[in-house]
C-alpha cells in the first residue's frame, strides 16, 4: 500500500473509488489474501465490540459486509452502509447465500443521523473505514447522534505512528524487512493509497485522511465521545509462526483501536 498528498475529496470521490476495487476487494478479503483483517485488527475489534448478543449494531463503511458478518454470527442485529453501490450489491449477495438478517443500505455515513432516530443503536463499529470518508468529523457526530445514552463506537484506523507520509522498510541480510524508517508525521490531511500490492488481483487507488493521535482525539472529543480505551493489537507468535507476512504488526503498531461511549 503506497500513498502520496492530495488537497481535499468528496463523498463522490470516495464513491467511485471504492466502485471501482469493489471486485478487487471482494475477492481480497473473501480469499483470505487480507491477512491482516482476518488474523490482527478485525479479531481485535470483535473482542473490543463483546459481548455483542441482543445488541442492535450500526456498522459503518461496510464494504461487502465482512465485518457485519462477524458480528451478525455472534448475535448482534445488524444494521449496515457503505457510499458505493458495488461494494453493497456484494454484501447483498453474500447475504442471500448465507441469511444472517443484516439490512444493508447506500448512504454517506456522515448522514446516518437523518435516516436513524435519536438512540437506534447501543453500537456503532467502523473497520478500517472512517479514514476513507470524506468528512471523518461529520460521521463521528452522526453517529452519536444515533446512539443510545451508555451507547459505544468501536472503530479501527491505521496507527498514525507508522502510517506516516515517508514508510520505508529495510531489507536485512535474509530479505526480511528490517528496521522500519519513517519521517514527516505531522504531515496530516487528506492523501491517496495506492492498492498495489501482489495480493489484488488488479490495482486502483483511494482518498483517505490520515490524522496524528492528537487530531483523532480533537476529532473524537468535538464529538462528544468520551475515550474509554485504546488498544494496539498484535498477533500472537503461533499467528506469526502460521502466516510470517504478519510479522510486521508483531513488532510495530500498525493498527490503532478506539473504544468510545456516548455518556450523555
């Protein structure tokens, strides 16, 4: 995953971008190939959104729905959205071959608060997604707005100490990745990933925000969140002796966690 700068994006710049990976990234995450997602943050995020039976659950940026999924098996109600189409019309299908109950919509998620009554919801989750929507601020109080008092939002984001604008890996003397050189992370603000990685099965490219620890927690507080943990997960050495491509998140927080709560 490369990225570069970029002045600003919209919601349509985001709509096409992920309409266009939208099969990429089906057969990305559905293959196995998103090892991060299957074995490091979205395991931890589950854990983060426990226990989840009975609750009523939003779910935002769902993509093809893999997330909701999860988090249907384990007994939410869940309620989900995502700006592209594509992206939703194989969550859709993913539903009718396997029935979990899980309502799928099209829609910015900064505009869930127009759609959902005040306190819908005991939980709102975001999985690697809220930094792909063109106004992360906005979708935070959206989604307050829509929980219930006592209510929490559990979202994941790449950590901002390693997902910085200068990310260089070292190559040791086995080939491995050595030390990990980065620079500029104050250089904040809207940018583009690049998805080129081997795993794809072709390449296109996304706006997303990056932001330091000290601007989500700007953005999280203008909200009204209260920040109840943070959590940098990591694999265990069984998972690193299984799948070595992950090695990387073992050694250096790549992922970063919040657990949020509405307490008024």
């Amino acid at each position: 995953m490369e990225t570069n700068r970029k002045e600003t994006f919209s919601d349509e710049d985001a709509r096409a971008a992920w309409n266009k990976g939208a099969h990429a990234w089906e057969e990305f995450v559905e293959s196995g190939a998103d090892y991060y997602r299957h074995d490091v943050h979205g395991l931890a995020l589950l854990a983060v959104c426990e226990p989840l039976a009975g609750l009523d659950v939003l779910d935002l940026g769902c993509g093809q729905g893999y997330f909701c999924r999860e988090l249907a098996r384990r007994g939410a109600r869940v309620v989900a959205v995502d700006i592209a189409e594509e992206q939703i019309a194989y969550a859709r299908m993913r539903e009718e071959r396997e029935y979990l109950g899980i309502e799928y919509h099209v829609m910015s998620a900064g505009e869930v608060n127009r759609h959902w009554k005040s306190e819908s919801f005991d939980l709102v989750t975001a999985c690697m997604s809220l930094q792909d929507m063109a106004d992360v601020g906005a979708t935070l109080r959206s989604s307050f707005d829509v929980l219930r008092v006592g209510g929490r939002m559990a979202l994941s984001v790449p950590h901002p100490c390693t997902d910085t604008p200068f990310r260089e890996w070292e190559s040791n003397e086995t080939g491995k990745k050595g030390p990990l050189k980065i620079d500029r992370y104050f250089e904040s603000g809207p940018t583009v990933c690049h998805w080129r990685m081997g795993r794809l099965i072709y390449h296109w490219d996304t706006p997303y925000w990056r932001y330091t620890l000290a601007e989500w927690s700007e953005l999280i507080a203008k909200a009204r969140f209260l920040i109840r943990r943070m959590y940098e997960p990591r694999p265990t050495v069984e998972q690193v002796e299984r799948n070595p491509y992950i090695e990387d998140s073992y050694r250096l927080p790549c992922f970063l966690i919040f657990d949020l709560v509405k307490l008024e």
